[in-house]
C-alpha cells in the first residue's frame, strides 16, 4: 500500500505504556502510517519514537506540541488521534482533536458522563467520528456481554478491578462502562437488605447511581483486571478477565482506528463497533 493511500495516525501520550505498545502496532500494520508522536516529556522532544517504542526508527521525532501535530495531521486529511494520556487534559484535547477534523480514539479514562455528552455534542455537529474505549481488550467486551446476561437473572452484584499501582483514575473507565451496561439491562441492583455501618468509611467501595458497588485494587505485579460477582440465594457466579500484557489492547486499537474514518459521531465503547 502507498503511503498516500494509509491512514495518518497521531499518538498522544507516545511514551507511556499504553503510548509505545500502539506506536508498535501501528508500525507493523500495513494500512497505517504514524504521522506523529506527541508526549509531555521535554527531555525527549526530537528523539525518534520508534527507537523509545523499541521498534527500530520510524523517523518521527517526539514533540510536545500537539496543536501543530494536529494542524500538520489535518492537512494529511482523513486522519485519526490515538489518545493515552492521563484524565487531567483529555477533555481539551479530545475537543482539540474534533476541531482539527482529526478523528480521536481514546483510550484515555476518566472523562465524566457529562463530559461525554459534550463530546459527543460536539462531534456531532461538527461531522466528525470519535470513539471513546474504555477497554480495547476482546475478552473484556464478552465479560461484558455475559454479565449482561447474568443480570437479567441476579438481582446482586459489585465489581472489583484490580490494577497496576501507577494508575491515575479509580475507579477504571471499564467497570463504569460495566456497572453503565447493567443498568441498561436493570435499572437498580442490590436492594438493601440491612442498616450497614461501615466502621472503616470506604469499605464497601464506591456506589454507582444503579447502586453498583465498585471496589478498586492498585498493586505493583498487577496489570488490568476485572471481576464481576453476582450473588443469589446459595450461589455466586464470578466473571473475571485478566490482562497479563498491554498486547491484549492492540487488535481492539487496530480496529478502532479502522472503524473510526466514516463515522460523524461519538460511539462509546468497543461493543459498538464490533
Ligand atoms: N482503553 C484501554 O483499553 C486502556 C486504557 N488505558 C488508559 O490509557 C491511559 C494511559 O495509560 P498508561 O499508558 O498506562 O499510562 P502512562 O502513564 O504509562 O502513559 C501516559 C503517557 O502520556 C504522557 N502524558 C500525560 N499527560 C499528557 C498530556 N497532557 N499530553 C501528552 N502526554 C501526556 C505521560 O507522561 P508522564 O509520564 O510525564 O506523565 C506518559 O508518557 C490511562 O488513562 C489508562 O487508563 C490503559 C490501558 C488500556
Ligand atoms: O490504566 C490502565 O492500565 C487501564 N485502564 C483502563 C480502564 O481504566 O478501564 C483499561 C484497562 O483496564 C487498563
């Protein structure tokens, strides 16, 4: 394939963990092309990412500029934004992106609902495709689509996600995703059954609006994790998924940058695009 005919694809956030992973991937897929790499780390602005990613050079030097790599992406045309920062800036930077006609894929977590509406308001008149991922793993999407299933038949159910200790958000953008899908399915979960005290404030973890309890575990060893419990008298059922290794992200990274070109609105969530 020429490189005219391959989709540009900027990557914010390049030098994380996330950042290098895709960086790689999209090194090794055919159609794509890396047009840019954007990072916050001065000390590595003109360094090629492809040698940090470990991937050989790709002759695409980090910058910290990511309106002038989206400026220099739009006139590529037809292009798309990875985004894997950090939750702090990724409203404005999705928006920018949106702006710039440059279609973002985020990974990032930790945008509110509300900043979700706005995002999606926002491409929508402005024509242009943008997904919101919270997991790109498969696994998690039929962890996801089973649960769904469990929760026609149980009436209880928390969510434990287990994470690397470097993580910023908590609880994780999958198990609001999660805990959002089941309430699709049931509009309240978990009716009480006793006046509960907690003795030690947060220990029954963090109560979604569907009265989903979510119980977030930050551990160095660990990567990403999920498990979602349903109880019913005399019986627990457990779904769990395990990412032992970011690789697991990178078909549903693949995808996303695929799927993403003819869209002219904000879908959220991989299940939409599967
Ligand atoms: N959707 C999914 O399937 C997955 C999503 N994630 C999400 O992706 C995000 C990144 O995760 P991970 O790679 O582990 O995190 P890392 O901290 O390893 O990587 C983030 C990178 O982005 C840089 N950065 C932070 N803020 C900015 C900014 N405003 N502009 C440019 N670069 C910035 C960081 O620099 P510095 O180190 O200096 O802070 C770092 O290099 C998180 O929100 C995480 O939840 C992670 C895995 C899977
Ligand atoms: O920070 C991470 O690592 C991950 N974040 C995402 C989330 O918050 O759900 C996806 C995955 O769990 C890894």
């Amino acid at each position: 394939m020429s490189n005219q005919s391959k989709i540009p694809v900027v990557v914010n956030g390049a030098m994380g963990r996330m950042g290098c992973e895709i960086v790689k991937a999209i090194a090794g897929a055919d159609d794509m092309q890396l047009v840019g790499a954007v990072d916050r780390k001065l000390e590595a602005v003109g360094q090629d990412i492809g040698e940090i990613a470990g991937c050989g050079p790709l002759e695409i030097p980090v910058t910290t500029d990511l309106e002038a790599t989206l400026v220099m992406a739009q006139s590529a045309g037809n292009a798309v934004m990875v985004d894997v920062t950090h939750p702090a800036k990724i409203y404005e930077q999705v928006r920018a992106a949106i702006a710039y006609g440059v279609r973002p894929v985020v990974g990032t977590t930790g945008l509110t609902s509300e900043q979700i509406i706005e995002l999606a308001e926002f491409a929508e008149k402005a024509s242009v495709g943008c997904l919101i991922i919270p997991n790109f793993a498969i696994g998690v999407i039929l962890m996801q689509q089973a649960a769904l299933k469990a929760a026609e038949y149980f009436d209880h159910v928390e969510i434990i996600e287990l994470h690397h200790n470097r993580k910023a958000d908590a609880p994780s953008g999958t198990a609001i995703k999660t805990a959002q899908m089941l309430q699709e399915v049931k509009p309240s979960f978990n009716p009480p059954q006793v006046d509960e005290t907690e003795t030690l404030q947060g220990s029954r973890g963090g109560t979604t609006e569907e009265g989903i309890n979510i119980h977030s575990v930050r551990l160095p060893g660990l990567v990403a994790h999920q498990e979602v419990m349903f109880g019913a008298p005399g019986q627990v059922y457990t779904l769990r998924h395990d990412a032992m290794d970011r690789v697991c992200f990178m078909p549903g990274v693949l995808l996303s940058i695929r799927k993403v070109l003819p869209l002219k609105s904000l879908l959220y969530g991989l299940d939409k695009i599967l």
